[in-house]
C-alpha cells in the first residue's frame, strides 16, 4: 500500500480545486497483473507522464485478484492518510461500483481503464471529483485482426483464435472480428488469460485432441501478443510451427513491434497504453478545474499497416 506525506486529502473542494491545487498531485494506479507486457507498458507509461508532470504516482498490481484488489483499493480509500487525489484502475473483474462510490464520495477521483463502466453518468452528477474512463475501441481491434486474417489466409482455411478471460474486453473484440473476417476462414476458439503460459497451455489442450491431427493451421490469431509468442513455442515444440504466422494485439515497442521485425509475428495491432494518458487528463483537471469527457475510446492501429502486410503476403506468395 501506498504511504502519502502527511497531508490528508478528505474533500473534493480541497483536493482538485482551490489552494490545495497548487500542491504537488498524488495518484494510485491499480493494474490488473504485472506478467503481462501491456500491463507493464501501461505502468511505464504512467510513471513517464507523472514524472513529466510533476506528480507523485504509486503503482500496485492484483496479479488477477479482483477480491484482492477491492479489498486494497478500499483499505487506501477507508485511511485518510493514504488518500491520492485520484484512482486510476483497470479492474481485475468487475468495474467496481462499490468501490468507485466509495471513493467518489471519500472526496478521491476515479479513472477506469478498458472497461465500460454504467455508473459513470451518476458519480459525475453526485461528486465534482473527476470521475471518466479510458478504452481502447475493442471492437475496432477486432475488426482489424479480422482483416488481418483476410491477407493472411486469401483462400480461406482454419485459424485457432485464442480469447482472452471471458469479460467485455475479449466479447468485444470477439464481436468485431466476426465482423470483417472472411467467411471462407474457419475459427477454432481457444482460451487464455493473456499471459504467454496461457497461450501454450491452450495449444497444448488443443493439440491432445485427436481430431486436431487432421487440421492445417492457417494462422493463429490472439486477442494479446504474450499469448500468441506463447502459443508459438507450443507449436514450435510440437513440430507444427512451419509456416504458421502468428498475430496478436498490444503492440508495445519492445515486445509486439520488435516481434514483427524479428518474423516471429506476422502482425500485431498497436494499442497507446492509456495509464498515461489517464494521468495527463488528471493533471489537466487539477489545472482548470474542467473534467474530462464521461468516457474517452483510444483507437488502435494495425503494424504493419494493411497495405504494408498484403504487399509483403503477395511478394512471399510470388517467390
């Protein structure tokens, strides 16, 4: 748990807007796990924007523990002396409610990171606490991989597909993928919970099945690139690697664009962390007073581009 300085942060008047404004500002980011490379990304991004801005942040993880990091969150919002100015969280679960009545009324903001979130619109008409949320435009991502999918496999064929846990996030992008894939390419849905040892144990599950013996791979497609680098060693170990790209989402500069360069992924779609944009909007607030908009959809953006990843497929194809 975070430990403050000796200020005590009990009102909203006194925390965002007046004298105590020109004070040095105090975030808690609360992330879901910290294996897992967007996760990562998310709290270096956070750090990079508040050291920039001049504010103090406490970065803690649920390592997917949605009970434990309720409980966490309440223990700060229930000691004034632990009081941020705000809490920025990406829920393990379930958007929080509770916890985000809690400490809208403890006079804390509340941010909330790739989830719909419905009881925004009430909070922000009760509590003059900044109180908004950051997504990523899932259904967009999936559209893309859909896409994707559609260079990679020009004549149709299977692609395993490897969801995340089953929430919001992975329907979403489940939901957009269907939208644009080819209907001459067969999904076989798998499951994970995006870590890298989740996408080869899924492989694996898939593989002791008989009839997978009898299936040609396409393309493995997943729904983060820890599960399709995963994924990959599965298959590597299992000799069925040959010939089988691999694409993924997330897309941090050192993991999901490095492993494009490298071959190891055909393709990953790029996703800004947005921790950090969470803490400049924040700032901002702390600044003029003005919340920002009920709810902010951060668009992906596919690497390579499409047109990049077609003349690629059609150059391999007339080697």
């Amino acid at each position: 748990m975070p430990k403050w300085n000796s200020l005590d942060v009990c009102s909203a008047q006194s925390s965002f807007y007046g004298p105590d404004a020109v004070r040095k500002p105090r975030f808690l980011l609360s992330l879901v796990r910290e294996n897992n490379d967007y996760q990562r990304l998310q709290a270096s991004a956070a750090v990079q924007a508040a050291e920039r801005l001049g504010a103090e942040l406490q970065v803690t993880s649920a390592n997917g523990d949605s009970i434990k990091q309720s409980q966490d969150l309440l223990t700060v919002i229930q000691t004034p002396s632990l009081h941020p100015d705000a809490l920025v969280v990406e829920p393990a679960g379930t958007p929080m409610p509770h916890v985000a009545r809690a400490a809208a009324a403890a006079g804390i903001g509340w941010v909330v990171l790739n989830k719909r979130a419905d009881y925004l619109a009430e909070l922000r008409s009760q509590y003059k606490v900044p109180v908004f949320a950051i997504s990523s435009d899932n259904e967009e991502i999936g559209r893309l991989q859909g896409q994707q999918l559609g260079v990679l496999l020009p004549r149709g064929g299977v692609a395993l597909y490897i969801q995340g846990p089953a929430n919001t996030t992975s329907e979403s992008r489940t939901t957009g993928l269907g939208q644009t894939k080819p209907k001459n390419i067969e999904l076989r849905t798998l499951r994970g919970d995006w870590t890298q040892e989740s996408g080869h144990k899924a492989i694996e599950a898939w593989l002791r099945l008989s009839t997978s013996k009898d299936i040609p791979i396409g393309v493995v497609a997943c729904q983060n690139d820890g599960m399709a680098m995963g994924a990959r060693k599965a298959l590597e170990l299992n000799g069925r690697l040959v010939g089988v790209p691999f694409i993924g989402v997330d897309g941090g500069p050192t993991t999901g664009q490095a492993w494009v360069r490298s071959g190891a992924l055909a393709a990953t779609v790029i996703l800004p962390p947005h921790a950090g944009i969470a803490i400049e909007m924040l700032v901002q607030t702390l600044q003029t007073g003005v919340s920002p908009p009920e709810y902010t959809l951060i668009p992906p953006q596919c690497h390579p581009s499409l047109k990049d990843l077609t003349a690629k497929m059609e150059k391999t194809h007339s080697a």
